[in-house]
C-alpha cells in the first residue's frame, strides 16, 4: 500500500487486521470501570393499560440508584421519537403520527414497549429490582396482523387513529391501468404473504455514557449507523437540550443493516438520566432483548395482477398491499414498504401502466422500518414469481418473455410509471451474461441426472434493481497533517469496509499511498452535519464528497505551495502527492507543505443521490419430494455496478447480500401468537439463519454502466444482491415442484411447506 491506488485495484481491507486480532472498537468493549448498569423494564403484554407502578420495593433493593418511568420522563417534557420521512393519501394529508413516547404513558402498545428504567450499581442487581417492581397491567385485546387491525370493531391500537389505519397511499395512473387491463390478452395473478423479519445482527445495540459536569456535556457512546441524524433529532425532539450540550460518538458497529439507523428510545433516555444522575451509565441488550426492541421489517400481504397483450408484451401492473407497521411510526418506516415497492416494481421491464395501493395500519407488534432492500424484496418477489406465472399460463418460457420484455440501451434514462428515472442500465446485456454463466444450456443434462436420484431439479431466474436511497447531506473535512491525512465524514461504517474504500478515494484523488490516510467517522463534534449510511449510497455520497473534498485540498495547497515556492499559483500544478512549479524541479511535497502550514479542504455533498444498480440472477436447486428438504446447488449472480473503487469489497458486498435474501427466502421469520402478540421466535432457537452448509459457491461476475448522476459514475451495491435472491430461489423451487401441481408457495420456503404442498 505504499503506492498510490486507482479505481479498480481490489486491495485488502484495511480494518480487518484490527478486528481478526481483536482490537475491534466495539461499544460495550469501550465502556470504561464506573459505569452504571441499565435495565430496561419491558412490557409482557401486547396491549395494556398501566394502572399503576410500585417502585417501593425496588427502590430498596440493594444497589439501586435511581428508577423512571413515564411520570417522570413526561414530567421533564421529553418528546416524540418522530419519522423523518412521511407519506400522504389521496387528499394530501400526512400519514397519522400519534407520539412514540421513550416510555409510553397509560398503555403499552406492543411486548417489549419500555415501563421502566433502572439504573444500579451492576446489572445483577438491577435485575433483582425488576423482580420486585410491581406494575400492575390491564390487559386489553390486541391485533397483529393488518387483517386483524383493520377489521371493523377492531381494538384500536391508538385511541386517536380510528380504524387502526395509518394511511391509504397509492401511486400511478389508475385510469391508464385499468385501461390497460382492459384491453389485455393475459392477466396472471397471484397474492403473497412476506413474512416479518428480524436482524440477528453479531453485535446487538449498546450504549455507554459519561458527564462532564464542568461543560454540562453529556457524552454518548453508541452502535449507530451514523451519529448525525440521531444527535439532531434527541436535541431537537426528544431531549430539548442544546446541540453543544450532547455529544453522541460510534466507533466499530458489529453489522447494522437498517435498523441501527432509527433514532431508538433506549440511548435518548441513557443521555436524560446521565445529565440528572452526574453519573455514567451503560446498556447492552441482550439477543432476546433485540428481537423485542429493534425494529423488524417485510410485514406484507400484496395480490399482484400483470397485463400481457397477444405477443406477450406487459401492459401493466396492479398491486393492491396491507403493510403492518407495528404499534408506532419508525424514523423511516413511512416510505420503506410504499415508495421502496414504487422504486423497483417495474424491474427491469417496459411496463407503460402502474397502479398500487396500499393500506398502512397500525398492530401491538414491534414497529417496522428499514431492513436490507427496505421494501424492494418483497415487490421484487411479487414481480419477479408473476413472469413466471404469466410464462407457464401463455405457453413461454420465462427467459423467452423476460428477454422480450426487457428495457434496451435506448430508453435509459427511463422514466416508469409510477415516476422514477432509472439512470443507465444495459439490461440485454446482463441478462444474456446471467445465462452464459450459469451455464443454462446444460441444464437440462442436470435436471435429468436429478431425477435419476429421486429429487425434483429447478431453474429459477430474478430480474431485479436497487434505488439508492438514505440521507443526501454530507461534510467532509480532509486535513492535512505533516505525516497524513484524516478525513472526516458523517456516513457510518457497519462492516462495509469504509476505511478501505474511502482511503482507496483518497489515494487515488491525491496520489497519497493509502496507509497513509485515516478515516474517521461517527463524533458529532468532528463535522457539523452529514446523513449517515443507508439505502446503499454511502460511497455515491461521501465518495464523490471525499473526492470534491481532495480538489479543494489541491487548491488551498496550491496558494501556500506558491508561497513557499516563490511561485505565481497559476505556475504551480499538483502531481503524484507533489505540488512543483511548472517546467522547474522545485517542488514541495504536500506533507512536507503540512509540516510548515497545517492546511485542509471541505466540500458537501453537490451530485444526485438516486442511481439504479441492476441485477440478474440464476438459481439452482435440489428439491427431495420425500421431505420437502431444498439444496441450493447453483447461484450465478451478473450486477451491473457503474463505476467499482474496489473489487474484492464490491464481491464481498454481494456475497453478503445473497446470503441474506436466501436466508429470508426460506427459513427467516418473526412469529407472533395471533391471539396474544406474544413473540414466538424472540430468540436463535427459534428464529433461523442461513449457515454455510445453506449455501452452494457463489458465481459473482460484473459489468459496468457508469451512473450520469454523480461524476464518479457510482452506484450502490450493498441491497442490490438481498433484493433479487428470494425471487430466483422462489422461482427455481417452484419450477422443481410445477410438475407435481406446485404454483406458489410463499416466503419462507421452508421444507414443511413444500412437503405439505407436496401432500395435498
């Protein structure tokens, strides 16, 4: 590393070294001797209300220093943990928000909400307390399905939200849909269930703190997927304390996927106590703590039409979805299950009509938000299984009709039907990649060897794209010091190696040898404002910042190079780490030019966050008709990825993502007890993850569309793969079992459900 790098060189990462030895700076490994244990007391009912609370005995239990609840959280005016994205309905009227409350007042709205907090001198002894803090609950009915909230007479969730109806949101042409159906040769059809899931991320949520009673600062230690937003939000909505008055700091995050971005009860009422006892503290949940308090995500139940004319083209599609938001509105949760569907249900085909509607409703279950795809897995799913349908029920095949229906070179950038802009795609070209590599004309040599062994052979395809999405606000900051650079920028690293292709940027912007530059991220004191990393746009916005970023380090050096030189700075040019007057052998080295003045350069962010990474993936597998049991045998993925700063991440990335979206495709699912809200798969005995015997060798290949959106030509890669796998290995099962009279079998595709469709 000693060299400068280019785009395109896949280095190691650079983090790694420290976390292989254990050096990781994770939170609870960083909470220093002194601290406070927190326990939070949390809800065994799905929906209550809170006659009362006795703290008497648990006050007096030994070790205790302090115990809240909501009496006092309202009592000090602390407010609504709010959404920051919204929707409307059809009048324009914002989707319903009633307070998210850190401790809600008089009922509690799903198992988990938080009725207490205490505060003792270790955790043992806080959990002695919570045996004996008696709370006294009565119990109301409770819905958990959106069925079951939006059924008239249901119990409602708020008493302020009648009909337990969060919105009534919808998108695209209705009349031009209904049109399009009308006129229509073929309609396939099909209605799914996407199961809820939960992130088993390695590292669970935590937090520490410390005062400092001289500055009246509180500090707090936390795994977040970007400091930022959560700092403003609890200063600004929660805590209604200066933003000077709060620091808030993320070193290492052991996985973050989504709903480490949410501001979360937990840390804003750590940073309350933490002023009102002069005292630090410290939280750590346990895995069966973080199946009840980080959000879950995919609650959906969609019917999905598409049109087809005589020759096969798609007309249109009608989506008619119920989205179940758990008992309160998350940060992002408006937009994730709506617009996530209304950016990619057009996959990658010309469909001139769109129409989807959905109802958004509120249940006692824990509330939903962003989980990895945020909302496109599922209508990818839907789409993706109605090719196939539409195929089988007209007499083709699924690659003949996706090849047909597939957008070309000339219509980018394309405009759908329900208003997004895909920016640059060669999708003929992915798609025949896709089939070369998997080798699809031997497929049928392999179905029949199967068969020859008793067991049920399928080849299912996934045509699928990616929105980038997130927070578009970004300052870096590069300084320039004797020995280095450090640049400071507001995304979060959760695991994607940041470090590595950041400093990649750097190196290459600068001609710096990537040792030689540190990345710093997550201290709401080092910049003034950034959005943290979600929607797989990280590297669109902090890499094009980080590179603006180098060019006004160039310039400002530039000023003192001419200064030191004795040189005009229209005669002096940067080169290979160097600022030189021109047609001379002078020259200052930009370290060298630190050491006399320390100098820097900043940029925000200034290109457009939107690009529309591409996919096509081919799935294999072995499906025993005896037991129901699935062996993904092949697993060919081709991404269209723009612009690659580094390949070995950009292939880590998607390995990752597949994994994910198989795991969610068959085995992956929270389950509630329908008649009590109880959480029936709270931990990782009961709630199952893909493990390396779930999954064959990953063929990973690439090409490259540069986006025209930002001027590195980036796109985001970390969604993409986790979008498009549940369709592929939906598609290969049911084409296994269509012989044997199989249609469809919904998410998770587990061995129960094929052996029981099997056995009809």
């Amino acid at each position: 590393m000693n060299a400068p790098l280019k785009f395109g060189q896949s280095i190691a990462r650079r983090e790694d070294r420290r976390f292989l030895t254990g050096k990781g700076r994770y939170t609870d490994d960083t909470a220093p001797a002194g601290t406070l244990a927190v326990l939070f007391v949390r809800s065994p009912h799905a929906h209550a209300r809170i006659a009362g609370i006795d703290k008497a005995d648990a006050l007096a239990s030994p070790g205790v220093v302090a115990i809240y609840t909501a009496d006092d959280t309202a009592a000090d005016g602390l407010g609504h943990l709010p959404a920051i994205s919204e929707i409307k309905d059809a009048a324009g009227n914002r989707h319903r928000e009633p307070p998210h409350l850190p401790m809600p007042v008089g009922k509690v709205r799903h198992v988990g909400d938080i009725v207490a907090m205490i505060v003792a001198g270790t955790l043992d002894q806080a959990r002695d307390a919570a045996d004996v803090l008696a709370v006294d609950y009565e119990e109301l009915p409770a819905v958990v399905t959106v069925g079951q909230a939006l059924a008239p007479d249901a119990p409602l969730v708020h008493d302020d939200v009648p009909g337990n109806l969060m919105c009534r949101w919808s998108r695209g042409d209705a009349a031009a849909t209904e049109a399009a159906f009308a006129r229509a040769a073929h309609v396939a059809r099909l209605s799914i269930r996407s199961p809820r899931q939960i992130v088993h991320y390695m590292e669970t949520r935590a937090a520490w703190s410390a005062y400092d009673a001289g500055a009246d600062l509180v500090t707090v230690t936390f795994g977040s997927q970007g400091v930022q937003i959560p700092h403003r939000m609890m200063c600004e909505r929660v805590l209604n304390v200066a933003r000077d008055r709060l620091r808030l700091i993320t070193e290492d995050v052991g996985g973050g996927f989504g709903p480490k971005y949410p501001i979360y009860a937990e840390p804003a009422l750590i940073a309350w106590a933490t002023r009102k006892l002069g005292r630090g503290l410290r939280w750590n949940a346990d895995r069966a703590e973080l199946a009840l308090a980080d959000s879950h995500s995919r609650d959906l139940v969609a019917a999905g039409e598409l049109a087809l004319d005589a020759d096969g083209r798609f007309l249109a599609i009608r989506v008619r979805a119920e989205a179940n938001y758990g008992a309160y509105v998350s940060m992002f949760a408006p937009s994730i299950p709506t617009t996530g569907m209304a950016k990619v249900i057009s996959g990658l085909y010309r469909i001139p009509a769109i129409r989807l509607d959905f109802d958004c409703a509120f249940t006692n279950t824990v509330p939903c938000d962003a989980i990895r795809g945020a909302g496109k897995p599922e209508a990818l799913f839907l789409l993706e299984r109605l090719v196939d349908i539409a195929a089988h029920e007209t007499g083709r095949s699924p690659i003949e009709l996706r090849r047909l229906n597939l957008l070309r070179p000339k219509d980018m950038p394309h405009t759908t039907a329900t208003g997004y802009t895909y920016d640059a795609a060669d999708c003929p070209r992915l798609f025949e990649s896709a089939l070369g590599h998997a080798d699809i004309a031997g497929f049928a040599a392999r179905r029949a060897e199967s068969e020859a062994r008793g067991k049920r052979r399928g080849l299912g395809l996934s045509c699928h794209l990616h929105g980038t999405g997130g927070i578009a606000d970004e300052h870096v900051v590069v300084k320039v010091e004797p020995d280095r650079l450090v640049a400071s920028l507001g995304t979060q690293s959760q695991g994607q190696g940041h470090e590595t292709v950041f400093g990649q940027i750097l190196s290459a912007a600068l001609g710096v040898p990537v040792d030689r530059i540190d990345i710093r991220q997550g201290d709401t004191q080092s910049i003034p404002h950034g959005g943290g990393t979600g929607g797989s746009s990280s590297t669109i916005i902090s890499g094009t910042t980080l590179a603006r970023a180098a060019d006004v380090v160039i310039q400002r050096g530039r000023d003192l190079a001419a200064e030191r030189l004795e040189a005009a700075p229209a005669d002096i040019s940067y080169r290979d780490g160097s600022f030189e007057v021109v047609g001379t052998d002078r020259r200052v080295g930009l370290f060298e030019l630190a050491a006399w003045k320390p100098f820097d350069g900043d940029a925000v962010f200034a290109d457009r966050m939107e690009a529309f990474p591409t996919g096509v993936m081919a799935c294999e597998v072995e499906v025993d008709p005896d037991t129901g049991a699935t062996r993904i045998d092949r697993f060919t993925a081709v991404a269209d990825a723009g612009v690659v700063v580094n390949p070995r991440l950009l292939e880590g990335q998607m390995h990752g993502g597949i994994v994910h979206g198989l795991g969610n495709a068959l085995m992956e699912e929270a389950v509630y007890d329908e008649a009590t809200g109880q959480l029936l798969s709270g931990t990782l005995m009961d709630y199952a993850l893909p493990r390396a015997d779930d999954v064959p060798g990953l063929q990973v290949e690439t090409i490259a569309t540069p986006s025209p959106n930002n001027f590195l030509g980036l796109k985001g890669m970390g969604e993409l793969p986790t979008n498009g796998a549940p369709a592929a290995l939906g598609n290969a099962i049911v084409d296994a079992l269509r012989p044997l009279g199989v249609r469809h079998i919904d998410m998770p595709i587990t061995a129960h459900k094929i052996w029981k469709a099997l056995n009809r």
